[in-house]
C-alpha cells in the first residue's frame, strides 16, 4: 500500500497537483463499555480502515476517501477533481509554510494494548467499582471506559514518511443523588495521568476505588449543603474544574483557523484578532500558557501533526500577554499575510484529523498553564480571606466568540478567613475572558498541576471530535460573580 501511495502521490504531481499527502489507516479500533446501576448498558466496538488523499492545485484543496483501497487510481483522481473545482473558486489560494521532510515514527507509551485484554476483565473491573459506588445516598452510579487504538501513515510530496501507532485510554465514574428539595446532585471522577503509560495498565483499581469512596462521601455532603451564595467572591478552580476554564476561554479562543473565521458556521469564531498577538493583556502577569504536543503520555502528543510537523511546545501567553496561537501549515501563511506582519514563524504542528475521511484542521494539543509560585492548595486557601473551591464541570455555556462564559460546578468548598467552612451545591460562576483572566491572583505549584485528559472535543464540520490534554495548577481568581 506505501508503494502504491507514493506512487499515486507521483502521478498527481505530474498532473499539476502542487501539493499532495495520503493518509492510510491499516487498523482504528475504538471500544466503550458502561455500567449503569449494575447493568451493562453499553458494550460497542467500532474497527475501520481506509486511505484519505488530500491534494492542493493552484491554491485550492481537494479531498476524497474511502476504505475501498480496490481503486487508488477512481479515488486519487476525484480529489484533485475537488481540487480543481475548488481552484475556480478560490478566494485567498492556499499556501503552505515550509517544513522539512521526515522519516520517522511514533509510538505512544502504553504497555498494554486494551484491546487485547479480554472482555471478561474489564467488565469485572468496572463491576467491582459500581459496587464500590452502590452506597447510601447514590440513587444512579454509571462508570465506563473507553478504549482507542489506531495505526496509521502519513507520505506527502515533499518525501516526508511517518508511522504512528496511538493507543488511549479513558475512564469516568458518576454518582448521582436527590437532595431534600428533590434537586439532582452528582459527583464524578475522571481518569487522569497515572504513571508514564496510557495502554490497559492505566486503569488501577486501588486508584479507582479511592476515588469511587471520594466522590461517594462528596456527593452526600452536597445532599444535606446549602446552595451557593449569589456574591462575589474569590474562586479557587482546581484542576478538574480549572482544565475547562483552560479548554473553553484560551484553547478554542486560539485556534488560529477560528481565528481567521473559518469556523463560524459551526463552532464559532474568537474575539482574538491578529493584531492582539504580542500586545494583548490576556491575563495577569502570573499566566503562563503553553501548547505543548510534547508532553509525555497525553492525548494531545502524537509525535506529529496531520501536516507531518513535528510536535511542538509553544509559548501561547507570556506572563499574560497573549503571543502565540494553535496553527498548522496552511493558517500561519494566511495569518501572516493578512496581518502584512510575520506573527508565526512556521506551523506550530497541531494540525490533526479525526479519521482518515476528514481533513486536518487547528486542534489543540495540551493546552498547559505552568505552574505558579503560590505554593499548595492549602497555602492558597490560607491567604484567602473570602472565597470558593469548585472542582469539576456540571454545566457551560460559552459565548460564541468565547468572550464570555458561564460555567457549574458539581461541587464548592466556601472559605472564610483562610479556613475551608462548608460544601455548598449548585455552585456557578461567570466572567467576562479577558477580565476573569486578568484576576487571576494565585497560581498553585507543581504538587497542584494536573494532566486532565478530554476525550470528546468537538469541533469542525462535518464535526470532528478530538483526544487532547490540559495540564493544570490550581488558580484562583478575584472579585468574581458566583451563584447565578
Ligand atoms: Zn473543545
């Protein structure tokens, strides 16, 4: 098939193409299992294969795929008839950045391919944490996993040839519980960074069973709590709460296609503007942003983009001014040319593509906020006179241009005077991006950070959805609107 590739790449150069790359997917295997109250409610499995060819002619891309392999010829030839057609139409012709040819290939650590671990074992272990979740006060408990594994191959025209072999895996556990004024309360836990590995090996009952007690004893405190005070406050996110903050109000907001207004029709623009790079105050002087592909043991790292650019972490927000974005080839030449200014230097390699029938497009990687100098979470909950903890995303709502947002929490903490007073359910905060941002007053250090990792992002259309990361402190932020 890589002969027949390569040879396919060859002849659509011949017939004009300016630009042509293949992707094969020998094997993508995805699974999900669910228990639900002690029953198996979900056990589906998907196994696909196929090739996407994408070719760009006189600045316009064309696109086909299939997983009928039968034909490379019929399937070569219709996407650069797209392109062609494209080319008739074109309105700013795509140019690509430059990028240097690779051979290489990528593997990303797991140690024990889930697919290859028998049914009856998962299934015993998620059993075994629904019953740890079957206590008082939990009226539903579900828990899943899922699992991922795919191979693939990347050739283009400019002699690049890159292998990648990607296995993940996820995990969420839910209890859900009605309060004494009949409200639903829930309480989750979401598999994140154990150890150096993502395969099977990942999934360790000790961890999960510790957590399973956690999120247990928490969901009860929410039933007999009060509901969280309309005021403002200082709010202390952490990581399970704070990598959505990250995610929404930074990661979307710095797509460079969204940017630029590609993504309009479907998933939104941003309120960043090319001009803003190098000299937006996007938050206080203790943010630091980064887009770093190049963590260990993340879904946002993947060896190389869908462009065949090496993984990369780059600088998004310098002490809080804003001077990078999440790009790939095509968008750092647009950006610069509508700015008339260089602003990227080259792709930053966050090209990627769902599945070999969808085209790449700006996704982020592993949105990370470095840790801070504020010490511990006790330490920052000491030198809060009058605040709020929230852990974990219960509801959002964002604006379309990611200006503003509000978001819910499954559960709050209220400080008083540096001391945790009480849980408090319902609890929500708003903000507007920049000024939320610009609040922020402490950052927790390294044994606050977390790798949080999200399965489902979606974005793109037809949609696509995306595997990524967000490695993040515990911060806090001031003088913000909570409980409505
Ligand atoms: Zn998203």
């Amino acid at each position: 098939m890589q002969e027949q590739l390569q040879q396919q790449i060859n002849r659509l150069r011949k017939l004009g193409a300016s630009y042509v790359d293949a992707r094969w997917y020998p094997v993508e295997e995805t699974s999900t299992l669910a228990i639900l109250n002690g029953n198996l409610k979900d056990a589906t499995s998907s196994r696909e294969s196929g090739a996407g060819i994408r070719v760009l002619y006189k600045g316009a891309w064309g696109f086909s795929a299939s997983s009928d392999l039968g034909n490379l010829t019929a399937l070569c030839d219709k996407a650069l008839d797209n392109a062609r057609a494209a080319a008739e139409r074109v309105t700013f012709p795509v140019r690509l950045a430059e990028k240097d040819a690779i051979h290489s290939s990528f593997t990303s650590p797991s140690r024990i391919n889930p697919f290859e671990v028998p049914l009856s074992d998962k299934v015993n272990f998620l059993m075994g944490v629904d019953k740890a979740l079957g206590q008082a006060g939990v009226s539903q408990r579900f828990s899943q996993l899922n699992f991922m594994h795919k191979q693939t191959l990347f050739i283009d025209s400019e002699g690049s040839q890159i292998e990648k072999t990607i296995t993940e895996v996820f995990a969420n556990l839910m209890v859900i519980g009605i309060d004494s004024q009949g409200q639903m309360q829930q309480r989750s836990f979401r598999l994140n960074r154990r150890g150096g590995t993502r395969g099977w090996e990942s999934i360790d009952a000790a961890f999960f069973a510790e957590n399973a007690e956690r999120i247990v004893k928490e969901l009860n405190q929410l039933l007999v709590a009060e509901d969280c005070p309309k005021e403002d406050r200082s709010v202390i996110l952490l990581p399970g709460m704070m990598y959505l903050q990250t995610h929404e109000t930074i990661g979307h907001a710095l797509e460079l296609d969204r940017i630029l207004g590609y993504e309009l029709a479907f998933a939104g623009g941003s309120f960043v503007t090319l001009d803003d790079f190098g000299k937006l105050r996007y938050g206080s002087p203790r943010l630091n942003v980064r887009a770093d592909a190049t963590l260990p043991n993340s879904p946002g790292s993947f060896g190389y983009d869908d462009d065949g650019i090496p993984c990369q972490n780059v600088v998004l927000i310098d002490k809080g001014i804003l001077v990078g974005a999440i790009t790939g080839r095509q968008m750092v030449e647009e950006a610069n040319a509508r700015a008339h200014r260089v602003i990227f230097s080259g792709s930053g390699g966050a090209d990627r593509a769902t599945a070999f029938y969808r085209v790449p497009i700006e996704r982020m990687t592993n949105i990370n906020i470095d840790p801070g100098q504020d010490g511990k979470l006790d330490d920052i909950v000491r030198n809060t006179e009058k605040g709020i903890i929230l852990d974990t995303e219960r509801s959002w709502s964002i604006g379309s241009n990611r200006e503003q947002f509000h978001f819910g929490a499954e559960i709050g903490w209220i400080v008083e005077n540096g001391q945790v007073c009480r849980v408090v359910k319902n609890a929500t905060y708003k903000g507007d991006t920049i000024k939320f941002w610009n609040s922020l007053s402490a950052v927790g250090d390294e044994s606050t950070w977390q790798l949080v990792f999200v399965a489902n992002c979606g974005k793109g259309q037809p949609n696509q959805i995306m595997q990524l990361g967000h490695g993040i402190p515990v911060c806090r932020f001031d003088g913000v609107r909570i409980g409505e």
